[in-house]
C-alpha cells in the first residue's frame, strides 16, 4: 500500500471539491487504474466516496478511524505529526515512542494505538483507554535543555493540548499542576513526560498523550465518575479524532517553537491564565506524606510555589494535588 499516494489523495479530497482521477493521475505520475485501486482501498478503510464518470470523485465524509494519512491532511506543522507510527496493539504508545527515539526516529513522530494494555499515567498508574472512543499519543521531541528544565515541558504540552481542545470544542478547559486537564473538576486528559539524558544533557523526551474523547458514562468505572469526564459527556457531540489530533498537533508545534525560541516565560504566563490551582487551598499527595498547602505560583523552572500551613514558602517540583473544596 502506497502511503505516500494515500496522503496526497487524501488531501485532495478533503478539499471538499471533485477531483478528476485523470488529474490525480498526472499529478503523481502513476495510473488512472492505480488511482482508482487506491480510492477503493480508502473506501475499504470506511471513506464514503462518490464516484462519476464525469466529474472524478467526492469525499462525502471520512471515518473515525487513526489512519495517519487522514490525521495528516489536517496538519499545518513544519515536523510535528509529519511521521505517524499506527499500530492497532501495543503494550504502551511511551514504549513503542522510546524504542523508536533510541533508533533515531526524528523530533515530532508520533506513536498512536488503539489498544494498549499497559497504558500508564504519572507514578505508573493505569489510565482509562477505551479503543475507538479515546487517544493515546506518544510525540517524540528533542529540546536542547538541561534536565533540570523537564517540568516545563508538560506545562508546554498541557497549554497547547488546552488551547487545541478549546478551539475545537469550545469546552472551558482548565489546567490542574503538572500535567491534568480538566472540565467542571472533572479529568479529561493526562500528560505524562518521561526523559532519557544525563546530568548535563537530554538526549530525547516522550510527551504521552490520554484523552477521553467519545466516552459515554457507560464507559467510567464507578468508582470514577466522580473525577473523570470525556468530550462526548461534556458536549454531547461525538468527535472526529483525526481531526482533533490534527489540531493538537498544530497547537503543540505553535507552543513548543515559541518555547524554543522565546524561552518559557510566555509559556508560563498562558498557563497562569488557564490554571485552576493558583489562589487554592491545596492538598500534596507525595511519595511519603500529604501536605496542606496553598498554592501561589508557578516559578520559572515549572515547579509550584506553595505557601504550607505553618506559613513556610515551599518548592514543589513533583507531587498530585487536589484542590480542597468548600464545606
């Protein structure tokens, strides 16, 4: 099957006009039979494609499925999402993303899956990934920073993945330090960063993606319902995954560029503005004791300022938190 020739046609389709297969043809040098094998394999995929004898063919609408040609045709990145690794089963898409780093796999590839059975958040907790209905991405990214700066980058990914499923759901989508997103206090994505460098240098990071996309309440365990939400629940609208992953990835590669370029400051400042920890009484799940606190700020490493009870200013550069309601 030839990829290359998928995401062109691909692309021209989802222009929305017809398209001559004697144009397709011309245009990448192959066959008008060539052509129309590979419109029927699309077809096969789940496209409905109109076709005339006249006038060419017409995308009438495209399915829910992670074929990366259909993910790329919503891209507008330089490198971001440009090599898309599918696999309908893995382990883990962080797994899969570090063999392929170690290998030499270039800064943006992305690993996606549908079923993945040691799916993992921070700590090494599970997290809900229900095939067909959720996202799990692995990006490959190679920052020239020192280890020390890691905590910045799940601030830099949580404040595009933000913006992007702001932009295309219009849900009010906060950010929880380090690496939650949530709607109405509720989670519906999870960030988990992992690093292989050594003191002085970073040789490649793996920024892990899980997102509750089409969801029903059905779909929660019981005793998540009350701290974890979807998409679908909060709109009841389905989403069209490749369209949605197209968006994150064009928010990440506008983030993670002014990152580079600008430093983490203007970073920073969007995630003040999302936030919804800063101002709040707080409690610090760490490894060994839980901490009341509140929460003041965010220094400019990524790590947050918090103000305990005895009124001693602390650093916290790790730690789950969760925010004290009201009684």
């Amino acid at each position: 099957m030839d990829i290359t020739t998928l995401d062109y046609i691909i692309k021209r389709l989802i222009q929305g006009s017809w398209v001559s297969g004697e144009e397709i043809a011309k245009e990448l040098d192959i066959s008008r039979t060539w052509v129309w094998n590979q419109i029927n394999q699309l077809k096969v995929y789940g496209f409905e494609i109109r076709s005339s004898a006249k006038k060419g063919y017409k995308l009438i609408s495209t399915p829910d499925v992670l074929f990366p040609s259909l993910i790329k045709s919503y891209l507008h990145t330089q490198y971001m999402g440009q090599h898309i690794y599918f696999f309908e089963n893995l382990s883990s898409t962080q797994d899969k993303a570090k063999e392929l780093a170690q290998k030499g796999a270039e800064q943006g590839s992305c690993v996606l899956c549908e079923f993945q059975d040691k799916g993992r958040g921070r700590r090494k907790r599970s997290w809900i990934h229900v095939p067909y209905k959720s996202i799990a991405i692995s990006i490959i990214l190679r920052p020239d920073v020192v280890p020390s700066q890691i905590m910045q980058i799940p601030i830099v990914i949580g404040v595009a993945l933000c913006e992007a499923i702001r932009d295309h759901t219009s849900l009010s989508v906060e950010l929880k330090w380090p690496n939650d997103l949530l709607v109405n206090g509720k989670k519906l994505a999870g960030i988990l960063v992992e690093m292989a460098g050594d003191s002085e240098k970073t040789h490649y990071i793996i920024a892990g993606i899980g997102i509750n996309v089409n969801l029903t309440e059905g779909d929660i365990p019981d005793d998540l319902k009350d701290i974890a939400t979807s998409i679908f629940i909060e709109t009841k609208k389905n989403i069209h995954r490749p369209k949605l992953i197209g968006c994150i990835l064009n928010y990440i590669e506008k983030w993670y560029n002014t990152y580079l370029k600008k430093g983490f400051l203007p970073v920073r400042d969007k995630w003040l503005k999302y936030n919804c920890v800063i101002g709040k009484e707080i409690d610090v799940h760490l490894s060994d004791m839980t901490i009341s606190a509140k929460a003041m700020d965010l220094d400019n490493l990524g790590n947050l300022i918090v103000l305990d009870k005895d009124k001693n200013t602390k650093t916290l550069m790790y730690g789950d938190i969760s925010i004290r309601t009201k009684n």
